[in-house]
C-alpha cells in the first residue's frame, strides 16, 4: 500500500499532464466529446479530459495562400488557354472549416476552375487578355460567396499566367514585335524633328544676333563719323576764331600806334605779296597802290637812264 498510492498520485498527475494543451496565437483547436463537436479552444490554455475529449483539428487562423496549377479554359471564340490562378483566403470559423467540407482546398481548386471557365467562356482572346482585373473579381466574388458554408473568406484572386496556343503565342510575339518597331520608329522621328527645330531656332538665333551686333556696329560708325567731322569743324572753327581774333588785335595794335601814310602803303604791299602768293587766278589791286607801282617803275627808268654807258 504504501507504493501503491504514490503510484496512483504519479499516474493521475502524468494524466493531467498530458492532457494540458496551449493553444497559441493565430491558431485554434476544434474539440469533439463522445464523438460530437463540443467546443473550439482559442488562444491560452486548456485542460481535455481523458478519453471523452479528442482534439479533431488544428486550425490555422493566418491569411493563406495556395497556387493551383494551370487549367484549361475554352474563350468564346474557341482558343484553348492555360490559366493558373493563385487565392488568398482566410479561415474565419474552425468549426465549419472542420465539418463544412471534406477538403476544403481540393473544393476551392475545383470550385475555381469551373468558375473560370465559366467566366472565361463568356469572352473572346483579345477580351480575356486585357481583362484580368474584371475576371480577378468576378472569381473572387464568387468564390468568396461559395466557401462562406465552409468557414473560408477569400481576399484576393489573381490570374498568374494566361498562357494561349504556340501559334497564337507567336502571332502575339510578332504583333509586339512590330508593334515596339512602330513605336520607336514614331519616337527617333520625333527626336528628329525636334533636333531639326532645335538646330532652326539656333540658326535664327544666331542669324537675329549677327544682324543686331551689325546694326550696333553701323550704329557706332556712324556715331564715330559724326563726332569726328563735329569736332573737325569745331576745329576749323575755333581756328577761324584764332585768326580772326589775331587779325583784329594786330589792326588794333596798329590803330593804336597812328601809322602814317608810307608805312600804311607798306603793309598793303605786304598784303599784296600774301594774296599773290595764293591760288586766286586774278587779283584786284587797289588804285593808290597801282599810282604808286608806276611811280615806282618811272623812278626805275630814270635811274636806268642816268647810268653811264659800259
């Protein structure tokens, strides 16, 4: 007796043990009594009860993302596709996820291709290529509605390849081909174009500014020229100024001094002599002066006579 109750105490504790659970965060536990669904346990910590309680499913509470392989699909026009979907759906109730479906992810796998299909039937090629959001949606929102029994919500639908025939595939390769040569060619020739208005405008410009720096510089000549005939003729006119003022002081120097008469004759020949030695082709010569050079000359003839006879 007296190991037989510490064994017992022993064996009951490794009992409680074993049945002591921790549920962690994101994740939670779908519980069965007697075989029935009893409870779910969510995050902390949970005691079952030996043999009456059995944990039927672990459940992950994470948003989750699974990639079904490619299916085949028919367009309206008849082309078979090969389109692969990838779903992100979320578990929101353990309880239906763990009685709702047998396979929950083999039903959505299932459940998505015939929707594809059915939606994909309903457009030709050219629709379901440039259409991937509109059948994104259209998926997502059916798939969304019919795994709600089963305790799933799905987020997100994404189309991940839609892949046509060879031939069509070719075709395509080929359009696009032709398609980036159309568009480079229309952009080297907009580059060129633009080159061509760019080396114009330069030319104009240049030409615009070779006629300005002309014009400036016919403008200075001309101002040059001016100032310098201006200031010859102020030259000419201040020295004009000079000998007229010299003149004037010399006959006022000569008032002043009452000159007589011979010496007055004198300066008229001097003035003679200075218009004689000019350009003028005739020259005036005043009455008194000419009385004078013939009284010179008569003098001359008298002198000549008197000398003696070699």
């Amino acid at each position: 007796m007296e190991f037989i109750i510490p064994a017992l105490i022993f064996l009951v504790l490794i009992v409680i043990v074993s049945n002591i659970r921790v549920v962690p965060q994101s994740y939670a536990i779908v519980i069965e009594r007697l075989g029935a669904y009893y409870t779910t346990w969510n995050t902390g910590l949970h005691i079952k009860i030996p043999f009456l309680d059995r944990m039927l499913r672990k459940v992950s509470l994470k948003e989750q993302v699974v990639d079904f392989p490619p299916q085949p699909v028919i367009t309206k026009d008849n082309v078979t596709m090969r389109i692969d979907t990838v779903v992100y759906y979320l578990i929101t109730d353990p309880k239906l996820y763990a009685y709702g479906v047998e396979n929950p992810l083999q039903a959505i796998e299932v459940l998505s291709a015939t929707t594809l299909r059915n939606i994909i039937g309903e457009m030709e090629l050219d629709e379901t290529l440039t259409s991937r959001d509109v059948i994104n949606t259209r998926l997502r929102t059916i798939l969304d509605e019919a795994t709600d029994p089963w305790g799933i919500k799905v987020n997100r639908v994404e189309l991940k390849n839609i892949l046509p025939p060879p031939e069509i595939q070719d075709a395509m390769e080929k359009q696009m081909k032709a398609e980036r040569e159309r568009r480079e060619q229309i952009l080297r020739a907009e580059g060129e174009k633009k080159a061509a208005i760019l080396v114009a405008e330069g030319k104009k410009e240049s030409t615009i500014l070779t006629a300005q720096a002309e014009k400036e510089a016919a403008i200075l000549r001309a101002e040059a020229i001016k100032e310098a005939t201006i200031r010859e003729a102020e030259g000419k006119a201040e020295a004009i100024l000079k000998v007229q003022e010299a003149t004037a002081q010399g006959i006022a120097k000569l008032n002043e001094a009452n000159p007589t008469k011979e010496v007055l004759t004198l300066k008229s020949f001097d003035a003679l002599k200075e218009v004689a030695d000019g350009k003028s082709t005739k020259i005036i010569v005043p009455s008194e002066i000419q009385g004078l050079a013939g009284m010179a000359a008569s003098l001359k003839g008298v002198f000549e006579n008197d000398k003696p006879a070699e």
